[in-house]
C-alpha cells in the first residue's frame, strides 16, 4: 500500500483546508516546491497535489507552480483541481504529471472521462468526494443525490488507473478514516481505491493494511504529516513490512501499484 503525502496549493502557498473550506486554512510552508522535496526525501512515492484555487475556479490557477514542482521531482505526481477539459488533460500529462484527477468534471462530463481514458490509459484518477455518502463537487461547495458507488459503476471498464474517495467532512479534521465507507466503495468497484479524509495516527493507516484485499491500494495523508502526528518514514515502513496481509489479493493489488508507478 502506497502512502501518498498531500500538498494542496492555495495563493502559491502549500496549506491544508478544514471540511474544504477555503476560509478555514492552515498554512505550512511559503515553498511548495521545497516541501515536495521533503516529501520524497522522506521516501515518498509519490505525491498528492491538489490546485485549490483551480478547483474553485474551474480552470487551472497554479499550472505553473504545479510544473515547477513536477520538474524538481524524480517521483510521479497525480494532480486535480480545476481540471474540466482534455486540453487541460493534455497539458498537464505532456509537462510531466503521472495522473490527472478528475472530479465534478465526471460528474458534469461522462463524455470527457471516457475519451481523456482512450487517449491515456492509466492516467486518469477519478475523485470521489462525498458528505453523508452523496457526492460533493464544484470544490466541495455543491452536493448531488448520487451517491459514490452510483458513481464508481459509472465507470467500471474504462481503464481508470484508480478512485480517490474521500469523505469531505473529516478531511482536515484529525478525526481519523472513514473506514467502513471506504471499503464499502471499495466491495462495490473493481477500480483500486486510495483512501483519503481524516487519516489522524498511524492506527488509522493499519486499519486500513486490513482493506487491501478489498482493492484499497493507497492512502492520502496531509495535516497529520504536517503537524507531526505521523511520521512518514515510519508509516512507510508500515505498509511495507504487512508480510502476508491479504495473501493472493494483495500480491495482484501489489502489482497493479508497480504498473501504476511506472
């Protein structure tokens, strides 16, 4: 199981949200550049970077900064926010970023995921962002009456490198996982899943060692990192030392992440 730090972008700044809302932020580090670099010092596989801004906008705010930081970097990328059109897509992919993220452009725009899907195979990350189950899109701001596994069946069979779910209301809480949603998706979709939302301590990230058979392949860590409650090396460590959790399952999930790094 990958474990994924997140660097989320906000007025050139790296900070993290509370719920997503963008007046509630904490800000971390001035140089976003330099703390993707930290992040893959510490071992890293790879990182999380999300365009705030773009997200609330619905077009792309910091491509250049997110450029900069996919150059200083030997470790891929997967970057979402405000990506609502294939040439965004093309963009993004042709600068160097491993997986772009899609997330009210699937809801808004089936057609987009599907053709963005033929042209680059394995490159596309939908995001699952949901309050109470229901899925929450345009930056969180807006929720629907579909519910996360309507949405995932949607997409069954497209080649989606994987979901990203995250369940809005304890993102930036501290509050820990929503575990038993999470592997709810996860019962419900062939698609891999990273966990994302509230990841709080390293018992968080054990738990869900337990859903790797289930097709939970990754977990997204953010204020946790950065307020030191865990240590990225050491939850590292976790995921790789799981010896047989997950026995036949997690060799195939094990696999599926070396294609998806490559």
């Amino acid at each position: 199981m990958m474990v994924i730090p997140a660097v989320d972008l906000k007025d050139g700044r790296c900070v993290r949200l509370s719920q997503g809302r963008m007046d509630q932020e904490s800000v971390y580090s001035e140089d976003p550049v330099q703390m993707a670099q930290h992040w893959e010092s510490k071992g890293a596989e790879r990182l999380h970077v999300i365009d705030l801004n773009g997200a609330v906008m619905g077009k792309p705010f910091h491509r250049s900064l997110i450029e900069e930081i996919t150059r200083s970097l030997r470790i891929p990328i997967e970057v979402g926010g405000g990506i609502r059109d294939l040439e965004t897509i093309e963009q993004y992919l042709s600068s160097g970023v491993g997986w772009v993220i899609l997330g009210t452009a699937a809801y808004l725009n089936r057609g987009l995921v599907e053709e963005a899907c033929r042209r680059f195979p394995e490159r596309v990350i939908l995001a699952i962002d949901a309050k109470g189950g229901r899925l929450a899109i345009q930056g969180w701001n807006e929720e629907v009456t579909l519910r996360a596994s309507e949405l995932a069946r949607q997409f069954e069979g497209m080649g989606l490198s994987a979901i990203i779910f995250t369940d809005v209301e304890r993102d930036g809480m501290g509050t820990g996982l929503n575990t038993e949603a999470t592997k709810a998706l996860a019962r419900s979709t062939p698609i891999p899943v990273i966990a994302s939302g509230g990841v709080s301590r390293v018992e968080d990230i054990e738990h869900l060692l337990e859903l790797e058979p289930d097709g939970v392949i990754g977990v997204i860590v953010g204020r946790a990192l950065y307020t030191g409650k865990i240590n990225l090396e050491e939850a590292i460590r976790l995921t790789k030392n799981d010896g047989e959790i997950g026995g036949q399952g997690d060799k195939e999930n094990k696999k599926r992440i070396g294609r998806m790094n490559k």
